[in-house]
C-alpha cells in the first residue's frame, strides 16, 4: 500500500524574507559551478548555502550546512508552518513560446522495505549518494523533494485543483530566474488530507528525479534503525518529502539531454556518415527550423537521431528496429526501443568504439542550441540531437525492473529547493 502523509513544514519567514525570488534555488544534482556561485551571492539566506554549501579548506562543509540551519532556525529566518498539511503545488512555465501549467502536491512518502510500490528508472552513483548521506546525517531533514508521478485513477490532482482555486491565494508565490511562476496552496483539512491519503493507498509511484535521494533516504532510515533498536514505523525519517504530480496532463514535460562528443582532432564526417549508413537512412537538412521540425515530427512514429558537424544538419532514420533486437540482446524489450539506445549502441559502441559513459569527452545537455554552439566553436565536435523518451516508455522500464539509460530524461520544471523543508526531529 502506498502510504502518504502530511507534514509541518520548515519555511521561509516572510515577514523577514522579502523576496521568496532570491532564497529559493533548483535541486542540488542540476546547479552547476557558475551557478553555485550565482545563487551563493543572490542573497545571504539563499538555501544553496545550506543545501550546496562551498568547499573550504579544514572546513567540514555538511557541519556548516546543520549549523547554518539551525542558526536560521533560531533567528527565525526559517519557521515552522502552523499545522501538519499537504501543499497544492502549481508550476506555469513556457516550452517553445507556449504557456504550460503542470499541477502536483508535496507531502511525506513513506519508504517501504520492499518497494513494492515504488519504482525508479535511474541507476544511481555512489559519489553523489555519499555527499547526500553526509549532509542527511548532519541536517537531519529532507532539504528537496523527490520529484514522482502516479496514475492518479481517483482524479487526485484535478480535485485539489478546484480545492484550491475556490478563491484562494497562494500563500507563496514568486517568478524564477527561468521565468517559471511557483505558487504554493496549503491543504490542511482533516476531510481533504484523508481523502487524499485513501485515494493514492492503491497507487504505484514512479521516481521521475531524486533517486539519489530516495536511495539515501533509505540508507539513512537503516542506520537510524540500528542506532534506537526499536522503532515504530511512523518516525519522522521513516518517510521522505515527495512532489507528486500525474501522468495523464500533456503538460508533464520530459525534455531529452542531447550529446555532444569532442575527438581529439576533425573526424573524417564522409567515413562516419558511411558507417552510420549500415544502421540508418542519412537526410541532410538545410534548415535549422525545417530540421528541428522534422527530427521531432519524424519522433512520433519511428527512431530518428539529428546530427549536427560544420553547420550541417542530418537526420538518421533507423532502418530497421530489429536492428536494435540483434544488437542489444542483454535488455528487455522496452529497453531497446529507446532513442537514446540506439544512440549509445549503435552510434557510440560500434561506430564509433566509446565508453557510453565517457564523461571526459562527451557533454550532456537538454538545451540542444547550447550544444549547437558548442559544436560551431570547434570542428573536432559532433552533437547529436535526440527526442524526449515518453512517460508511458519510462514506467514501462520501471514496472520491468529494468533501468533507463543514464542522461535520459529531464523533467522540467525542476521543483524549487528551498520552499518546504522536512525537518525530522
């Protein structure tokens, strides 16, 4: 059964922060250097400082993100919301020029033990999960939900939708730097926080980000486990804070993560394009509207990958999906009908001899001009433009216990760190 609860959130004091704006900040595993540095000098209480604290020398960094917050704590910068609720979520944001809304709650997600209902489709890395482990032990709360969907069968989503738009104002409210507009409702009736719980009891639960997170949840909920000896099931670190958000809305946007692949010197493009051409039918495009058009039209119905060299569009169409049968024989089915399968296998290991997960020379992306511009800067690079894998492909992958290539999907808008926390004592 899955089991969801509601909690009392640490929040942001407004009447000390006056600008939600420049204290918020996307997840840890999606900020970059730059970024960290920009966040870090956006305000003295921007959450970076604790949930991505700078490195210093003799300093231990996840000491200094607990003391950080306790110290907010007591100053009050951070408070304690009134009454245990779930939060009504809503995210309006642009894709191409058009207005999208993506609608979702946050609350608690128990951990199972057998995860039964519970379903990833990422592997995870232990470097990240050690950083994360090591903050958790220190901070003792869950500093950014896990971002999940659910089939929602019972119209869960739609009927807080209502619930919250019968006149109601956002208690939080405020335009990111992406120019996504974040407004957050609280849900802290009695009648409406069960009927939440019953409706999503006989829900599977599909992890779309944070499985880095849930992972160290789990961890850290074992050692908390062998540190008190008995336990009843329902402390705090038992559950983990959890976006929820389902399936069936066309605004839930899967974006791809696009590659780009630095050689050390000008590859021989008519060699390559020969190569490819025992796997796929090669197009030249010759404009860049018209190829974008086409790559993700071209999407809907068969296996095509863009290929950009020396200003130069192509479109590989994949001749033949048993091709992907007799190459990838070690993977289930939904597993192999990826595009970016066919990419890792096709293109990377037989033509071209790479390590999938070649991070010294490959670059990943989900902003496919930013990778076209990093491709005009150097003739030695090739990017390769993929479509987003579909919602319906990822919990297939999920449900058959297998794992979706890594740097495979990117949900966006990623959910804000810094709005609710979920302090565990």
């Amino acid at each position: 059964m899955t089991k969801v609860a509601p909690f009392k959130a640490v929040i942001y004091n407004q009447e000390k922060i006056k600008h939600i704006r420049e204290v918020v900040c996307p997840p840890y595993d999606v900020i970059s250097p730059s970024e960290q540095e920009y966040y870090h000098n956006l305000d003295p209480h921007n959450f970076i400082r604790i949930l991505l604290t700078k490195d210093a020398p003799g300093e231990d960094k996840y000491k200094t993100a607990a003391e950080r917050f306790n110290n907010w704590l007591k100053e009050q910068v951070l408070i304690s919301d009134g009454a245990p609720a779930f939060y009504f979520y809503s995210q309006q944001y642009y894709i191409k020029g058009e207005k999208r809304n993506r609608y979702g709650f946050i609350g608690l997600l128990r951990l199972e033990d057998d995860n039964s209902r519970i379903f990833g489709h990422e592997h995870t890395r232990l470097e990240p999960k050690e950083d994360r482990l090591r903050l958790i032990r220190k901070v003792k709360a869950n500093l950014s939900p896990i971002f999940a969907v659910f089939g929602d069968k019972h119209r869960i989503i739609s009927g807080l939708q209502q619930y919250c738009g019968e006149g109601n104002r956002p208690f939080i409210e405020l335009t990111d730097q992406q120019n996504v507009t974040h407004r957050l409702w609280r849900i802290d009736s009695q009648e409406m926080v069960r009927r939440i719980q019953d409706k999503i009891s006989d829900e599977n639960i599909f992890i779309a980000d944070g499985h880095h997170r849930y992972e160290v949840a789990c961890n850290f909920r074992e050692e908390m486990r062998k540190k008190l000896g008995s336990i009843t099931g329902e402390e705090s670190f038992n559950y983990i804070l959890c976006y929820f958000t389902n399936t069936r809305v066309p605004d839930l946007t899967v974006l791809p993560i696009h590659r780009l692949i630095n050689f050390p010197t000008a590859p021989d493009i008519e060699k390559l394009k020969n190569s490819l051409q025992e796997y796929f039918d090669l197009e030249e495009i010759k404009d860049k509207t018209k190829f974008f058009f086409l790559l993700q039209k071209a999407g809907n119905t068969e296996h095509v990958i863009g290929m950009y060299h020396c200003r130069r569009f192509y479109l590989l169409r994949l001749k033949n999906i048993r091709i992907l049968d007799k190459v990838i024989q070690d993977k289930q089915k939904e597993y192999r009908l990826l595009d970016v399968s066919a990419f890792n296998y096709l293109i990377l290991k037989k033509i071209l001899d790479m390590d999938i997960e070649d991070k010294k020379n490959i670059i990943f992306s989900h902003d496919a001009q930013e990778l076209l511009g990093l491709a005009d800067s150097s003739d030695s690079s090739i990017a390769f433009i993929l479509n987003p894998a579909k919602i319906n492909q990822i919990m297939a992958i999920a449900l058959s216990g297998e794992k979706m290539p890594s740097k495979s999907t990117f949900f966006y808008p990623k959910v804000l760190s810094g709005l609710l926390v979920h302090k565990f004592f």
